[in-house]
C-alpha cells in the first residue's frame, strides 16, 4: 500500500524550519539583508537553496514583464539592449530581508519534501509548469534548479523524441510510467528527511497523513426484564352503604418532580499561545550552525540577462548584435552562471569562479579559447557538454572583439 504524505505537515515544518534558521540569521541583525551568492549557500540542502532561487527568477521574470506597456515598442533592438543592460545591473543588487525571504525559504523546504515523497508531483511542478507543451531541450534548462532525483528527470526527458514538443499531458501520464518502471532509481525520502533533521528534528512517520479514528461501537441495548406472572387479582368486596355523615375523602398530594440538573458544560479547548510556533521551533539543537554562516561572496553577483532571451527568431539576431563585454564575470547571467556552475563545474562554486578570474586575465580570445577546449575540457570532461562550452566560447568572443 502506497504512503500517504500530509501537505499541511510539510507545510507546517517548512514554517517552523524557515523561522528557526532565519532567527538563527537575522536574530542579532533584524536589519541584515542576503545577496545572490548568500542565498544559494544558506543551508547545507542544496535542493532547499536551488529551490529558493527558482522562485526568485520567477519573480524577477514577473517584474520584467510589469515593464512593458502597450504604448511603446519593446520589441525595438535599442529598447531592449538598454532593458537587457537595466535588467542586468538590477540583478547585481539582490537584497533580501527576512519578511521576504523567510516565505520563500518554508516554500522551498515543503517542496523539497513534496520532491521526495513524490516525484511525479516535482516533475509537473518544477519541469512543465503552466506550459501547454514544451520540447525535451526546453525542459533540460529547468533542471538546473534540481539536485535530488536530476538522474531520474534526465533519463526521462532523453527518452523523449528529440526537437518534438508534447502535449503537456501526454508529458505527464508518460512520466508516471516512467517512474513505475524506474522506482529502483527514485532517492529514498529518508536521505531527504535525515538532511532536514540534522537543522530541526524530524522523522519520516511525522509526515505521514494520520490514520482516520475508528467509530466508536455501538451499544447494545438492555433486554427487557423477563415477565412475571401477574398477582392473583383480590376478591371483589360489596360496596359499602356510606352513611350520610360520612365526610369526603382528603386527597393524597402527590410529591412535586425533581429538577433535572443541567448537564456538565464541556470546557473548549485552551487556544494556542502566541510563542507555540516558537516553543516547537525550539526542540531544535540551538547550536546548529548554518552553512558556513552565510558568509557573504564577492560583492558583485552575476546579471539575469540570460532569462530575457526569447524563444523567437528575433533572439538571434539580438545576440549576434550584442556589444563587447569588458570582463566574463560582469557578462555571464546569473542564470547562465548556475548552468555552468551544475553543468561543467559538477556544482563547485568556487571552481567556477576560479575559471573566470583567470579568463579575464588572459590577452586574447585564441589564449582562452585554447584554454577552454584543452584544458578545462579534459580535466572535467566536457565530451558531452558541447552546448555550455559555445555558450562559454561565445562570451569570450564578445570580451574579446
């Protein structure tokens, strides 16, 4: 029998989670903010941080769509290099405070638990979205922001016909036969569960949905008392002749009936304390410490410019226009910096950044072109990563023009 998981227990313990290591972060500095870098090393779950990342390109993505307007042209290549370039130095100056952040933090936590008690859920959720259809290609980017079950999803999508877009349900229903013929291959939920447990106690049975309580059972009735035989009737008596000074009989009174006494109120419930959330966030270890503290990156976090690319012709002929880039770091997206970071540098950040400092210390495009194609790609074996290496040769070209 399959196991039923309650979405108000994930809930419930993202909530308290997200409280507890924001209290842990802020509780001396209310007024500390977190930037990009802070933001995906937070806590040691990497799918929690990734997850909290994906909703904050979602907001981006929806504040840059508030920009537009009916009265002017958007689509104009001038208009949208200088949108480009806004959007771009807007996402170097991430700031988020605890009112902000804290929600997305529980909402990252109970969907790293809905991933590990479902991963068809993960799929329609994280993968397709509201798309009607979508290509196999166009999927493998929303992989970046998935660490648990990544080898489950990418076997999938590389079974699917190549450059074909499918319906949106035919994607799903054909997921879920994937994953039954699979299930030797889904994380337990008990890795997931051991990982959160270690910042605030938790076991796998408590997200379990509670088994309904049984009826009570019926009562059965007392049998009726067994008959007895009537009393012999008494011989009649002839009538008495009354005498005429007989005085008429004085009524007996009959005994007024008791009061029923009211019955027992049943006293309500205590209501819960404003400080209960915080007393159950308390049986956490108070010396938990968080990820390396949080310690904040270099100062400067990578642009966006990457997700403002659109899916027609049109992009194209924006980017073969795009002007020249004074260094690598400033140019890479932060978008395009989490493709590189999973996909070429096996999710080692500083890696990553070690690559570009010495990038943009080379002379010229052949010396780091060189660079990447024969040494880099040997050490981390980019035989099959040909798609993010052009994209990395392409930025050199643009420093380099």
């Amino acid at each position: 029998m399959k196991t039923k998981y309650s979405h108000a227990k994930r809930e419930q313990y993202g909530r308290l989670l997200a409280a507890l290591l924001c209290d842990q972060h802020f509780g001396a500095r209310p007024t500390a903010t977190l930037d990009g870098p802070a933001v995906l090393r937070f806590t040691p779950v990497r799918q929690v941080n990734l997850f909290v990342v994906q909703q904050l390109l979602v907001q981006w993505m929806g504040e840059m769509g508030n920009l537009r307007s009916p009265y002017f042209d958007f689509e104009d290549t001038e208009v949208r290099q200088a949108l480009t370039q806004f959007m771009n130095v807007l996402s170097r100056r991430i700031k988020l405070s605890r009112p902000v952040f804290e929600p997305l933090l529980a909402q990252a936590i109970c969907d790293t638990l809905h991933g590990a008690c479902d991963p068809s859920e993960t799929f329609a959720r994280k993968l397709v979205g509201d798309q009607t259809s979508a290509t196999p290609e166009k999927l493998l980017e929303s992989l970046r922001y998935l660490d648990a079950n990544k080898d489950l999803f990418e076997g999938f999508l590389s079974s699917l016909p190549a450059g074909q877009a499918q319906d949106h349900d035919y994607l799903l229903s054909r997921f879920r036969l994937y994953l039954e013929a699979h299930a030797d291959q889904v994380q337990p939920t008990t890795e997931v569960v051991q990982q959160l447990s270690v910042l605030l106690p938790l076991a796998e049975t408590d997200l379990y949905e509670e088994a309904p309580q049984p009826a009570p059972a019926a009562t059965t009735p007392p049998s009726p008392a067994p008959a007895t035989e009537p009393p012999a009737p008494k011989p009649v008596e002839a009538p008495a002749i009354p005498t005429p000074a007989a005085a008429p009989p004085t009524p007996v009174a009959q005994p007024a009936p008791a009061p029923t006494p009211p019955p027992t109120a049943i006293p309500a419930p205590a209501a819960p304390t404003p400080d209960s959330r915080r007393a159950l966030a308390e049986t956490a270890p108070a010396g938990v410490p968080l990820y390396e503290k949080l310690k904040a990156e270099q100062s400067g976090a990578p642009s966006l410019s990457e997700t403002l690319r659109t899916e027609r012709p049109a992009a194209a002929t924006l980017a073969s226009k795009a002007p020249k880039v004074e260094s690598l770091r400033e140019a890479i997206s932060i978008n395009q910096r989490f493709s590189f970071i999973n996909e070429l540098f096996n999710g080692e950040n500083m890696e990553y950044h070690a690559m570009i400092q010495h990038l943009d210390t080379l002379p010229n495009a052949d010396i780091a072109k060189r660079y990447v194609t024969e040494e880099l790609a040997s050490r981390y074996n980019w035989a099959r990563k040909d798609e993010h290496v052009q994209k990395l040769l392409k930025l050199i070209d643009r420093k380099f023009a």
